[in-house]
C-alpha cells in the first residue's frame, strides 16, 4: 500500500464513482471502511449509487477525497440485516461525533425498516487492500 493511500484511508471517507447509462461518470461522496480488503459503506437501497452498480457493477472509489487514490473495482449489493449492522458498528467506531449528533439514529431507524443496505466493492487485482479490515469490526 502506498503511503498516499494510507492516509487516505484514515480519513474513512471516498468519492464513490459508479457510471450512469450514458456513460458518465458520477462521484458521490460516502463514508468507508474496509473490511477483509473490500471497501463497504451504506447507502439508501433506492439510491441512484444503488441502481447504477446494479446496471453497472464496474466502478472506482476516490479514497480520502474526489481526486484521491482510485481503486476499480467490482461493487455488489449486500441486504444481509447483520451486514448492514457491522457497517453500521464501524461507523460509530470511525464516525463516533457526527453518529452521536445526528446521524446514528436515523441510520438505525432505517436500518430497522430495512431500508439501507452495504455497498461493497471488491478492488481489482493487485487489490491495495489485501488482508486489511479497518476499523476492527
């Protein structure tokens, strides 16, 4: 793993990169963690991220910031309710504050009426993040 690329991990955020019908390129920011080499994160099930992947599986992730370390990949749409719970764990460990204040409630509320689900890309080989799961979750 490049040094760049390692401090942009700590930041636990990602510019993610899925491509509309037309070809184009659209880059929403979310928050990341990795898990077994995989880069995961949440996301509404009816969020265009969502169906683009579905349309589309092939995308990249702009680690840290939108023009940070990319990594191609192959996104998969996990609804797994213990999936969605362990990402949901990791962000309080990476995003305790902003999960405190404002966010974690309605995350868990949506979590409970199944209505979120876990991103989960699996980079292209050589993946960068082999073997790492960050945070421990």
């Amino acid at each position: 793993m490049t040094p760049e690329l390692q401090r942009a991990l700590k930041r636990h955020t990602q510019w993610f990169g899925s491509f509309k019908a037309s070809g184009e390129l659209k880059k929403i920011q979310v928050w990341l963690i990795v898990n077994g080499g995989q880069i995961e994160f949440l996301t509404p099930g009816n969020s265009y991220k969502v169906k683009r992947a579905r349309r589309n599986p092939r995308v990249t992730c702009y680690v840290g910031s939108e023009d940070g370390p990319a990594i191609s990949g192959t996104a998969q749409i996990i609804t797994d309710r213990s999936e969605v719970a362990r990402v949901y764990r990791g962000y309080w460990k990476t995003h305790p504050l902003p999960m405190a204040i404002m966010i974690g409630l309605r995350l868990w509320i949506e979590m409970l009426l199944n209505k979120r689900v876990v991103v989960r890309v699996r980079p292209d080989e050589p993946n960068p993040l082999a073997g790492l799961t960050d945070p421990a979750t």
